[in-house]
C-alpha cells in the first residue's frame, strides 16, 4: 500500500520563476541556538515537481511574486489493486514566493554556522517586489523594506513565540556587536555592517546575482572620524589643529583606541545613549538622521558600509539611496558614480574629526576631537569596494 499526500490545487506549466512554498518547503526548523532563523530547503517547487498536476494555481507570469494566503486543498489517495481509496483531506494556509531565479545564501564566515535561506530576506524581497520581472526594478523595489527605517522581521514560525513581527534596530544599544544577517536577526540590533549583509541577503535570496552588487566602505580621506547627521557647530570654534575649525574634549581625554573603549566616550543615561564630552563641548549632536527603529543612533563612526549597484548608493542603516545623475564637465565629478558618491556625503556627512594628541598638565598622553564641517562641494570621503563582513 502506498499513501500520498498531493496538493488538489497545482502549479502551473512552464512557470519561468523558481517558486516556493512554506506547506511544501518549510519542514524543519532552523538551529536550536537560531529560533529566529528558521533553515528554508532551497529546492523549486515550479512546475514539473508535481509530475501530473499541471493545472494553474496562480497567475505568476514573468515577475517575482507574494502571496501571504495562498491555499492548498489536500487530499489522501491509497494506492491499492481491488479499492483504491481518496478523501479530501481539508485545506492549508501558506505563503507563496516567487522569486527571479533561485535563491542563494552568503557563505558562512569563518567559525560560524550556515543558516541557509533565512525567511525574513525572502520575505522582504518578494513582498517589496512583487510585479517586478528584472534585476534592476527587482533591486530598486526591493530595497523599499528599508527605505521607511521600520525594517521588521517575519512572523515567528515558532508558535511558542507567538506570530508577531519584530522590529530589527540601527545601534539600539551603541556597543551592539552585530556585524551580518544572522546577528542582526538573533539579537534585533545591529551595525552599519549587518545592515549592509541584511540588504544583501535580501537581493540574494530574491534571485538577483552578486556580480550586480558590491559592499563599499566609506571612510575620511582626512582625518579619522565622520560625524553622521545632525551636529550642530558653534559659532565660534577655538581650534587651532591643522585645517579644523572646532574642539570637543572628553571627560577621560586619557590616550585610548576610540572604537574599543566605547565606554569612556559615550554612556547610557535614563535608557538614551549619548556622548561624554569633557568641558568643551562646540558640536553637539541632535537627533538626525533616523536609523532603522532609532531615532538616536550612534553617528560618530571611522568607517561606514553601504551597497554600490551600478552607479547608485543604497545605505540601509538609514534607508537612504543616492543615483548619480552625472556631469558633464571634466571635473573628478564626471562619472554618475562619483556623482553618488558627494551626493551621499551631502546627505549623510555632518563633519570630519581628527583625534588631536597633547599631553595634560600631569604629563599624561591625552586626545581631544579637532573637528570641521563637511564641504558641499569636494569629496571629503573615499567609498571603496571591500569584502563582505
């Protein structure tokens, strides 16, 4: 006796996108360590997996494609000589992705597990876009998960958990140590980089090709530090460092690396981050630009990642994207590219800070911030491509 458990309701012949479906596709759970992270089965469900049901389910076309209540009728059917037997086995409610070609997954970062498919990127991707039937508008539309700073992830899978959604953070805690997908996706809160990687997995769980995009990392081409928006400069600065117009001291101006010692110049106060400046203080930073669930993200940074696709930027941290437009001048601004690139400075950049060393009247190695306003018209960053994180 042989007993099989077929969906009365079939896909179409000749689907051109790779098809997925959680009844069919989602039968285990992710790591036990990852209950956020379920593991999807890469396998197609198109047409031809279902050997002799070749009636049409949906109207897919050539376009990527989401259906968050798609229904299957089951049926049991018992395979036997003399009675062959089949009943109506009642109905399911799945999710239903279509996306432009099969979906891939980042390779695991050395010491770390591969997740596989994770459901919030495929989600995002197919949801945002859904109608769109090439890399280009599929890319664009995409990144729309982001561009409202409310990134969240699927519903649970886990009914222990419940069903609900949950909102991923842009430096909720300023010493979040998330730096790709997976981490952003365990503790819900990341850096620049994690977004970077979630963006990325969004593309490549969509079917779009990594040959199309890249991970560029924005650093000063002078000094040390980039002030993101917004910092506000007295009118009057006293510095007297190189070319910088203004000078903020920490309350522990003693010599120490500014990125692991995150605790001597910036503090939690009445659950709000904020930075520890000493007595002078001639930028003081506001509330600007929202990152993904925050409206006060950490915005004192060395380096900073965003995605380059063609000549646009896309900076999911903050879900701002910039298209160079051109120039048709002979200026080092002539290429849509570098076009992009002053235009996210134009957008993003506050200011440039150099760490200024002196020595304290104790004779101790001490440093205070030198600071300038970031020009409107030159380059005061290099964007450059680097790997993933």
């Amino acid at each position: 006796m042989r007993v099989a458990l077929v969906p009365a309701i079939p896909f179409a012949n000749g689907v051109p996108m790779h098809v997925f479906c959680f009844a069919v596709c989602l039968m285990a759970q992710g790591p036990a360590d990852a209950p956020d992270v379920p593991n999807v089965p890469s396998q197609s469900i198109a047409a031809g997996q279902f050997a002799n049901e070749r009636a049409a389910a949906v109207d897919l076309d050539d376009n990527v494609d989401y259906v968050s209540d798609f229904k299957f009728s089951w049926e049991v059917s018992i395979t036997r000589p003399a009675t062959p037997f089949k009943k109506t086995s009642g109905e399911s409610n799945n999710e239903f992705f279509a996306t432009l070609a099969k979906p891939t997954t980042p390779a695991a970062a050395a010491g770390k597990p591969s997740y596989g498919v994770m459901v919030t990127p495929l989600w995002a991707f197919c949801r945002e876009a859904s109608g769109s039937t090439g890399v280009t508008e599929a890319t664009d539309k995409a990144f729309d998960a982001f561009r409202s700073t409310d990134f969240e992830t699927h519903k649970d899978l886990d009914p222990l958990r419940g069903v609900d959604s949950h909102p991923l953070f842009y430096y909720k805690e300023w010493n979040t140590p998330s730096v790709d997908a997976v981490q952003l996706l365990l503790t819900r809160d990341g850096q620049c980089g994690a977004w970077t990687n979630m963006f990325r997995s969004v593309l490549l769980e969509g079917g779009v090709p990594q040959s199309t995009f890249s991970n560029q990392q924005v650093k000063p081409l002078t000094g040390s530090l980039m002030l993101i928006n917004s910092w506000t400069f007295s009118s009057v600065g006293t510095a007297t460092y190189k070319n910088y117009s203004h000078i903020n001291e920490f309350q522990d101006p003693r010599l120490v690396a500014i990125g692991p010692a995150l605790d001597r110049y910036a503090e939690k106060v009445a659950g709000q981050w904020k930075y520890k400046w000493g007595m002078t203080e001639e930028v003081h930073e506001e509330l600007g630009m929202p990152g993904q669930n925050n409206t006060n993200p950490a915005s004192l940074f060395g380096t900073h990642y965003i995605i380059r696709v063609g000549d646009t930027i896309y900076d999911p941290s903050y879900g701002a994207s910039f298209a160079g437009p051109g120039s048709s001048t002979s200026t080092p601004l002539a290429t849509p590219w570098m076009a992009a690139c002053l235009m996210w400075e134009q957008g993003s950049l506050a200011g440039i800070s150099e760490a200024q060393q002196y020595s304290n009247a104790q004779g101790a190695d001490c440093i205070k911030l030198a600071i300038r306003i970031s020009s409107l018209c030159t380059r005061d960053t290099k964007i450059s491509p680097v790997g993933w994180l």
